[in-house]
C-alpha cells in the first residue's frame, strides 16, 4: 500500500518486517520477494546501495529455488540502478541477463519492457546500432502483446534520443505502417496497429 503510495520511506519499514519474518521462518519464496520489494523501495528513494544489496540477496535465493522470472525481475532491476547510478555497461549486462531470461520463458511482456531497458541504456552510451534493434524489438512485441502504455514510453523514447529512426532493421508491411505512422503522431495506440492488418 505505502508503496503504491509512493510513501516508500513508510514502505521499507513493512517490507523489513516481512523480510524478517521471511527469514525466521526460512521461508524461501518470501525472502526471494521480500528481499526484491525492499531492493526496489530503496531504488525509488535513490539508496542504491542498499537497493543492490537486496536485489542480489533476491537474485541468489531466485537461483537456488529455480525461480526464473524472478531471478530474471532481479537482473532487470539491479540493471536500473547500474543505470541510474550512469554505470551503462554494466546496466546493460544485466538487462542482457534479463533478457535471455524472459526469451527463454517466452514472457513477451517481460522482454519487451528489457527491449525498451536496452535500448535506453545504448542510447546512452551512444550506440545507436543497439539501441535501434533493441527499440525495434520492443515495439514488436509491445504491438503483439496489446502493451499500449509501453508503446507510449517507447514513442517518448524516440524524443528523448535523437537517432531511434529511422530503424536499421528491416520491417515488416505492418511494422512499416506503424513507422510511417509515428513520424506523423507522437504515439500509436495498439487499436490503430491493429488497424494496420485489415
């Protein structure tokens, strides 16, 4: 709740006590999660430090249960604090592991939301071959999956980072239409791509 609320000073409270809790009853699906909740309430209130900490606790317990998606979650979280602590390259390691994760699992969702993470980060380091590909991928599989609000943060994207188009891959007839259709509107709602196969 607190953290919904954005109170996440109050949220990391709770969140300790059900890491301790988790940990006394040495129950191991809890402390993967708990261990993650608190990892990402301390990287919204920018203590990187400790946000690490735990993401690896959790990424650790993740591996030793099998627990793929979240040991995939833990990969992409610790590469958005690499990221905002400008640490790009080793951002984009764990976005790849992450990545490679949520392919194998099929989890289109999942991997669309690291495409957009990869893209970001090449972006940053000015790797625009990289940042295309991934940025095409992500929209791909934002279109198929229906992830209108990914689409939005993909077209802000493309005003964030000069050079996202035109796209270096090749594209599909419909992945072309759409194209043609964000260098006219900011935006392209899954509805209108939908549109795009009559």
């Amino acid at each position: 709740y607190y953290s919904h609320q954005g109170q996440h000073a109050q949220a990391i409270i709770h969140h300790q006590a059900a890491w301790l809790a988790a940990n006394e009853t040495q129950d191991s699906t809890m402390q993967t999660h708990t261990a993650h909740n608190l990892g990402d309430s301390y990287m919204k209130i920018a203590q990187y430090d400790q946000a690490l900490a735990y993401f690896g606790q959790s990424a650790d317990l993740a591996r030793k249960t099998g627990n793929r998606r979240m040991e995939g979650l833990c990969q992409k979280s610790i590469g958005a604090c690499r990221f905002w602590l400008q640490q790009y390259e080793q951002a984009i390691t764990h976005y790849q592991q992450a990545h490679a994760i949520f392919t194998s699992m099929q989890n289109r969702n999942w991997q669309a939301n690291t495409c957009y993470d990869l893209a970001e980060a090449y972006a940053e380091l000015g790797e625009v071959g990289q940042m295309q590909r991934y940025f095409a991928e992500a929209v791909a599989l934002a279109q198929e999956a229906g992830l209108d609000r990914l689409l939005g943060d993909l077209s802000a994207l493309t005003r964030a980072y000069a050079g996202l188009y035109p796209p270096t891959v090749p594209l599909n007839e419909r992945q072309q239409l759409a194209y043609d259709h964000l260098k006219r509107h900011s935006a392209i709602t899954n509805r209108e791509y939908r549109e795009f196969m009559r």
